[in-house]
C-alpha cells in the first residue's frame, strides 16, 4: 500500500451493480488475484448479510484466501433507525464475514435521511455514531461512504459535514464523499472535498479522506483527480468502470493518470504495467467485450490510421502518443485503411516482424490495392490477419496455400412446424488427397464451418483448439436490398493468438467463405504449420 495514496477497488461490490452483470461466488473469487495485480490496496468484496450470495462469498474466503497483499472490505449500512447497534443482524453479519474492514454506507443528505430512512438527522448521527464505535471496538477498521455527499452538501452543508464529522469521531479511519448520483462537476468536488478537509481539522481530525464518484456526467475519473488534488489519498472505483447506469469512475484510468500525468506514487511500475491485461481479463471472465477505445487499455487506445500521423509515428511514435503504451501493458498499432500511405503499411509490415523499408515496389503494391479493395467494400481496420495475408502474398508472389478448394455448396431447409435447418457441402484438397465433407448447421454459414473443419482437421489438427470468437455482418448498400453486398468480419482464437479477416461477397454466405477460409489459414500460418 502507497504512503499517499490507497487504491479501493470496488468492482465485485459497485461494479457487480452493472446491467446484465451477474458474478458468483466462484466468480469473484477468480477475480480477486486480477484486481490484486494492478494494485488494488483494498477489495471490496460485497454486502454479506443483505446478499445471500456475498454472505457465501465471504465464508469461502475464511477457509481461503486468494490475497497475498491486498485486505478484503466487507461493506454494509449502519444500524437501523431505533434498533440497538448489538442487535441489529446485518452489523453482526458485517463481524461475521471476517473482513479486517468495514466500509459503512451513512446517508449525509438530510432530504434522504427523512424520505429515506424515514427518521431525524438526530437519529441518523447516532445511527453512524453507534456503528462505527461499535465495529471498532470489535477490532474492525471502520470506513464511510457518505452517500450523496456532493448533493447533500449543496442543499444543507451543515448538516452533510456534520455526518462527516460523526462519523470521524467515532473513530473512523476513512472518511469517502460520494457523488452517488454522479452528476458534480469537477470544481463542485475541489471546492467541497477542500471544505471538508478544513471542517474535519477545525475539530482536531484528520481521518484519511477518499472518494467515491459516479460516470453519470462522464466526469467520474476527472473528479477523483480533482479530490486528490484537494486532499483526497483514497480512491475508489471500479475495473472497466463498471458499475450501474453509466458506471463508476474506472481505477485503471485515475490510477494511471495519477502516476503518469500528476506523478503520484500509487502502484509499482509492474502493476502499472499490468493494466491492459487486467481489463482485458475482468472483461473476459464477467463477459463483457472490453471497449476497444477505452483509454489507457483499450485495443484502439494507441491505434493510428491516418497517413500523416504513420509518417511522422515511423520517425518518433512519441509524437503522437501521450504516453508509452508499454507503461500500461498494450501497444502501438497501425491500422490499415483507404486513409493509410506507405508509412502506415511499413509500420503494420514491421507489426508483423517483416522489413519493408527498402522495399518501395511491395509498399506501393500494398497501398494500391488495399485502397482498390476498400473501395469494394472491404475493411482492414479492425482485421489485421487479412493485411498481414495480403502482405505476405504480395511479397512471396502468391497466398499461403494448406488446401485447394474445389466447391463449396449450402442448402437451407424448412418445414410446416417453422423449424429451420441447413446443408453445406464442402469438396477440397490437401497434401493427404481430395475429400468430399457434408456439415448440418442452424444456417448455411453455420453449416459451411462445420463442413469446413471436418475436412481440415484430421489432416490439420491444430485447428482442433481453433474457436469462431465473434461474427459481424454489415449491409454495404442497402438501397439494393437483396442485391445488396455484404461484409463480413470473423474472428477466432487459438492457443496462438487471436485474429480477425474480412470478406465480401454478393451475400453473407459468399462473404463468411472467404472470411472463414482466411481464417483458418492464418490459423495454421500462427501455428506454426507450412504451407503446400
């Protein structure tokens, strides 16, 4: 944990709060080493007592525990309104979980602690007050969340900061503001969080001071840099900025902004590093796709496609980039287009370990016909597989080749009782001879990869651990209707890597054939295999 800044991750709890996100036990459990590698000092794991499913969480954690540096947060409401804190069965449930911390949520909006809670501003002082001494006098460190500081402030400040001071006398060791609704602005947050660290010292406290901000108004990781900034040393957040509505500030991005752009000490460089890899992970394993232009880590984060930015990128990458990618674990990437000169291809071209600097006649060749296919509709932005396919065809003078396709059919089926079926026959050539391989599928492309692979594999079996990952099809003319050209981006991954290629045809099933058949050769070609 840094000296002056502690990172609070909250995802398993705040983030977990997010639409269609839906984390078990097991889950959470496979996430906490992820969140610990970036350099989450706390790990916020959920609500036991109120949530079944985090009581189970926690109770897995006393038998084992992944975490080796990082302390587990337990995290739950003060006691209710005119209960005894001892009797109060989720405070005892908050000591049941084991947690070594406890953050507290206290309301600090007087308006929602009489619609709310449905009690006085007394009361609710006492309610804090009661919880926090209570818990820490079981040996618990105790930290509050003071929800809807920020709004609460603007309608009746005396009373907001007056929580917060409750609550610090108890004896809590943080004290976090909350733009619950996330809509504050970043001088509303240095002006408030500045006045509560001089409320706090007018009464001899100094508790460390945090923050909680929502994305509601986009400006969840601008406004925990400005706490910080106003004497914040604790951030929360959340991985991906994952959380409800429209999230929490994501920990990724304030962390590396505050290391790199403000030079705070919050991580090690090799957590910093780390970055990419955890987002990617988290994304993954909630299934969620990672936000290509998410900053910091994000596949687009350090993509360039313009011609005059590769000219200038060829002679110093700095000159276009805010940050080393590699500082945060990603990487530069050129994206090919009918925007891209020479200098953008001889970027992708060394992207792919091959030398083209001294070779003109191939750069040109390239860069006319990537510009003449995407005039047909083809797309190399997001499909580097087919670039590097092209590349290599150009420079070797012909296509990698593992088989000769003679024909390829499909049929689709239909019955009385709507169920829908389909047929596809695929004849071709290898070095082991001619085959001839039928493939059912709940469509023709479904079909055609089905009888693809049943030829390919026995004489391939490196595409035995080759998956189909994702399918796009767009619509390039749609005033044609059904005569409208199609394209299609497939992409797979293998133990090798993952990729991407394109086709385009007069349909989706003449497009998805040529992407699939690309595929499967860039998939033998990363595996190592040679061609015919």
């Amino acid at each position: 944990m840094s000296d002056n800044l502690v990172v609070y991750d909250t995802t398993l709890r705040d983030g977990a709060q997010q639409e269609g996100m839906n984390l078990s036990v097991a889950d959470k459990v496979t996430l906490l080493p992820l969140l610990e590698s970036y350099g989450a000092d706390i790990i916020e794991g959920g609500w036991p007592g109120a949530i079944p499913r985090d009581t189970e969480f926690f109770a897995v954690l006393k038998d084992s525990n992944p975490l080796t540096s990082a302390k587990l947060a337990a995290f739950g409401a003060t006691r209710k309104a005119h209960v005894a804190v001892q009797d109060d069965p989720q405070v005892a449930a908050l000591l049941d979980s084991g947690a070594p911390i406890i953050t507290l949520v206290a309301k600090s909006d007087a308006r929602h602690v009489e619609l709310a809670l449905r009690t006085t501003e007394e009361e609710n002082l006492a309610m804090v007050t009661d919880t926090v001494e209570y818990l820490t006098a079981q040996g618990r460190e105790v930290m509050v969340d003071l929800e809807h500081f920020f709004d609460g402030a603007a309608d009746n400040g005396d009373y907001t900061f007056s929580v917060a001071v409750a609550a610090a006398k108890a004896g809590a060791s943080t004290i976090i503001p909350c733009d619950t609704n996330g809509g504050a602005l970043p001088h509303q947050i240095l002006t408030l969080v500045s006045e509560l660290k001089a409320r706090l010292a007018e009464e001899g406290l100094e508790p460390r001071l945090g923050i909680h901000a929502h994305n509601d108004g986009e400006m969840a990781v601008a406004n925990t840099l400005v706490a910080v900034t106003a004497g914040a040393s604790h951030i929360q957040g959340t991985v991906n900025g994952y959380g409800e509505r429209t999230g929490n500030a994501n920990i990724l991005t304030a962390v590396a902004n505050l290391q790199l752009k403000m030079g705070k000490d919050v991580v090690t460089a090799e957590q910093l590093a780390e970055q990419t890899r955890v987002s990617h992970a988290v994304a993954e394993l909630v299934n969620i796709a990672p936000y290509g232009r998410q900053p910091y880590t994000g596949i687009s984060a350090f993509a360039h496609k313009a011609g005059l930015h590769a000219s200038a990128i060829r002679v110093d990458a700095d000159l276009y980039q805010h940050i080393d990618p590699a500082l945060v674990g990603n990487d530069m990437r050129m994206i090919v287009s009918d925007m891209a000169g020479r200098a953008s291809i001889e970027l992708k071209a060394r992207e792919v370990g091959l030398d083209l600097s001294n070779r003109p006649d191939v750069l040109a060749e390239v860069t006319s016909r990537i510009k003449a296919a995407e005039a047909q509709g083809y797309t190399y932005d997001a499909t580097d597989a087919s670039v590097e396919l092209l590349i290599r065809e150009i420079i070797d003078g012909s296509r990698l080749s593992y088989f000769d396709i003679e024909s390829w059919t499909t049929h689709l089926s239909g019955s009385i009782d709507r169920s829908n079926g389909a047929e596809a026959v695929v004849k071709l050539s290898t070095g082991m001879g001619r085959s001839l391989t039928v493939g059912e599928g709940v469509g023709p492309v479904d079909a055609l990869d089905h009888a693809l692979r049943s030829a390919l594999v026995p004489v391939y079996p490196e595409l035995d651990s080759c998956e189909l990952t994702d399918f796009k099809v767009r619509i390039l003319d749609g005033s044609a209707a059904t005569r409208a050209t199609t394209r299609v981006i497939v992409s797979m991954a293998s133990p090798a890597g993952v990729w991407a290629t394109v086709g385009v045809g007069k349909d989706v099933v003449e497009a998805s054939w040529e992407a699939l058949t690309d595929g499967y050769i860039y998939g033998l070609f990363k595996a190592g295999v040679a061609p015919l």
